[in-house]
C-alpha cells in the first residue's frame, strides 16, 4: 500500500483564529458559540477549556457552568472563512487533489507528487510550515495508506500533530485504541460492543464477523473493515466528484429541530455554492441522517430540472426534512446534504423562457456569492431557519425585495466608485497642468 493520503485538520480553528486576531487571548478558556442566556451551542472549545470537560455541540450553558472562568466568544464566520481560504490555498500549493471536508479540514492525495516535492512526510511538514507562515496557525496532520486511517493518524498526537501510519504498522498502531476511535462508535454502538465485550480496536479485529453481525447488524461489516484498516474510499475534489454534499457529525445528538433546519441550510448554501463554484447543477437532492445507535437513512428527492439555485434545492432539502420529522423524528449524530445527477450548467447565462421569479432567484445568489468572496459568510444571510411552520413572506416576493436590495446597494458603491474615479482623474489633470507650467 501507498502512503499518499493526507488528512490536514486545522487545531481548535475557531478559537485559534480568535487567539490570532487577539493575542491577550491565548492561554485563556476559550468558548466560541452561540449566546448562553438562549439555546446557544458551543461549536470550539480551545483547549484550555477542553481541561474542564467542554466540548463543541455542547449547549453554552452547560459549559459555562463547567468552566465559569471562559471567555464567550460570538461566531465570526465571515473571519473563518477568510483564514480557510488561506489555509486551502496553501494545499493547492502541492496538489489539486483536494477534497474538503469542512471549513477546516481536508483530504489531499499526494499520490505522484514525490518528484516535485520529496517523500509525502516530508511534503506534509511543508504543508505545516505554509500553514503558519501564511495563515498563522496550526494543524494537525496524518498520513497514511487511506482517508479512515489519515483521518484517524491525525487526531492522535493533537495540537500540531503529524502521524504517519504505513501498512505495516496498521495493527500496531490501531489494535491499542479505543473502540470508540472508529468512525461512527456513539455511545450506543460502545454499549453493544461492551456486551461482547469488546473495548479495543484488536479485540473487533479478532471476533467473528458472524457474531458480530448477530449483535450490530448491517453496521458489522462497516467497523470489521474499519478495525483492519481497510477503506476504499477515493479523494474526490469537487470538480470530478459525481456527488457535492456537506455533513457534520454532532459530539452529542442534536434533538432540536429548529437548530437541525440551521445546519441543514448552512450546508445547503454551502453545496449550491461549490456547485456554482464548478458551473454545476444538480438533479437529486438527498439527505442523510443518522443516529446514536449507527442507523442511517437517507431521504432524496429529484427535481424537474437540474439547478444551482440554493432556494430551490434548500426548499427540496427542508421539505425532506420536516417529512422525516413529522413521520419519525429522532435526535441526530449526524446529518448532512448531497446533491447528485450532476451536468454542465450554462455557464451562468439565463434561458429565454426562464420565469422571472427564477432569474431573481439566479441574480441574488449571483449577488450573495460576490458578498461573500468579499466580505464572508456573515455578510449576507438567509433568514429561512427559523421553523417550518412560520408564517413567511411568499418566496418570490421576499426574493424580489432581497435582490433589489442587493441590486440598491450595488448601485450605490458603483456611483461611489465612480465618482471616486472622477475625482483621481481631475486631481491628475491639475496635477499635471502644474507640471506643464513647471516646464
């Protein structure tokens, strides 16, 4: 087996970036989240306040309560977001083989780069390097043979960790570890594992796959590969992926399902906007949701035609979920968004027979991506998390009102601007009548 797979995981990233901003923080306990008086959750915890048992989807209040002494910041995702596109552009620097995970992490196949870089150790101590000096942080890094096992290498030696795990020191390193370092072991999977007994990695990897499907079901198999070391899963950058999709996987179950429908549309905007990204539309909208116990199901719908427009495949994945929440709501380990039956777009331009509701629709997310490539993803927001069953304006004029606003807006600054300019070339013209007249 090659060593070619990189896992590059950014350290405590939103309070890292805190501590960047403002260096007084550093060595503090650190809580970076929502507002602790409301239902806020706690999406970092730095390390200093890992000390006292906090941790991210934790509810803020709890973990004040745990650590009285943290200082609570507010979320600043336009900031993240700047320092992410550094960090991402540092990996561009050694591969296009890129596939991220999440605003702070990625996997890189470093597979034929030796000859421009060296041996992918020392590629992945560059990477490193780049990273604090051009972004100002630091991450953690594993190396190894597939995605499972670099992902796995790098949470074993954070902060500012690198892990290298080879095939020959899979079992090694992997028969000593916890059970619950597999992907997917929540509680409820150590406490079936805990009937057969079985609490290390080496104990899974030598029961029987037949006992083991007795007591885990269809889950069996999936944690018999993991326990050796087996993956066969590709890196796949957004541009040659059949599939864009974003997931988190939640510390605790998240049982709240006005705070499932706020990630549900963060992900969204997130996935309509790689699509964008890559002149991409989609046809399938799927969601997937899984559960402490490992069950995991999905919910797809395809639509009439393939789209970009975040509003239209926002409106298809918060209708699968109020669905599933209507019919069998159950608190959630993980959920996530994929769009799927990919094609070209058309470049951008607007078909003739196109309703007018959908070309606003088409302008404002055109509007939105432009604010965020320049300002972040706090800039601008959607205000549509609130709750299904809310009384809302309806979508075309609320989108109407938005694009003008946006379309307002814009005017403005070019007026300014041009005004600006105006001013610059009078200024140069008496600038250089005074120079003729010196001569």
């Amino acid at each position: 087996m090659d060593e070619s797979i990189i896992h590059v995981d950014m350290d405590e990233f939103f309070a890292a970036v805190e501590k960047l901003d403002d260096p007084a923080l550093c060595g503090k306990p650190l809580l970076v989240g929502g507002n602790p008086r409301g239902r806020g959750v706690v999406c970092t915890a730095s390390y200093e306040a890992r000390k006292f048992g906090c941790h991210s989807a934790m509810p803020m209040a709890k973990a004040i309560r745990l650590c009285p002494q943290a200082i609570v910041l507010p979320v600043r995702g336009w900031r993240y977001r700047e320092v992410s596109e550094q960090v991402f552009d540092v990996f561009a620097q050694f591969t296009p083989q890129i596939e991220p995970l999440s605003i702070d992490e990625a996997f890189l196949d470093m597979a034929g780069t030796e000859r421009l870089f060296g041996p992918v150790e020392q590629t992945a101590r560059r990477i490193k390097q780049a990273i604090r000096d051009q972004a100002g942080l630091a991450c953690s890094v594993g190396i190894a043979p597939n995605k499972f096992l670099a992902k796995l290498a790098s949470d074993l030696e954070k902060p500012d960790g690198l892990t290298v795990i080879t095939s020959d020191t899979i079992h090694t390193i992997l028969d000593p570890l916890p059970i619950s370092k597999l992907w997917g072991v929540g509680p409820a999977a150590a406490k079936q594992f805990g009937k057969l007994n079985i609490r290390t990695i080496a104990q899974l990897r030598k029961t029987p796959l037949k006992l083991l499907k007795e007591t885990l079901g269809n889950s069996a198999e999936h944690f018999y590969r993991l326990a050796n070391g087996l993956d066969d899963r590709m890196v796949q950058p957004d541009s040659r992926a059949k599939s864009i999709g974003q997931e988190q996987t939640f510390t605790l179950d998240l049982s709240e399902i006005d705070e499932l429908r706020r990630v549900l549309l963060q992900q969204t905007q997130q996935v309509a906007r790689r699509l964008r990204k890559h002149d991409m539309s989609a046809k399938t909208v799927t969601l997937k949701l899984r559960y402490g116990d490992f069950t995991t199901i999905s919910r797809s719908i395809t639509l009439g035609d393939p789209t970009d427009v975040t509003e239209i495949i926002w409106k298809a994945a918060s209708d699968l979920l109020q669905q599933w929440a209507d019919s069998s709501f159950h608190p959630l380990r993980l959920l996530g968004v994929t769009v799927t039956q990919l094609q070209p777009s058309a470049g951008g331009q607007m078909s003739l027979f196109e309703s007018s509701a959908s070309k606003k629709l088409k302008k404002l997310d055109s509007a939105m991506d432009e604010i965020v490539d320049r300002f972040g993803d706090s800039a601008v927001t959607r205000g549509d998390a609130k709750g299904h069953k809310e009384k809302k304006l309806k979508t075309e004029n609320r989108f109407a009102t938005e694009a003008a606003e946006v379309t307002e807006t814009t005017k403005r600054k070019t007026e300014n601007r041009r005004l600006r300019i105006a001013d610059l070339k009078e200024t140069g013209k008496r600038k250089n009548g005074a120079v003729h007249r010196l001569h």
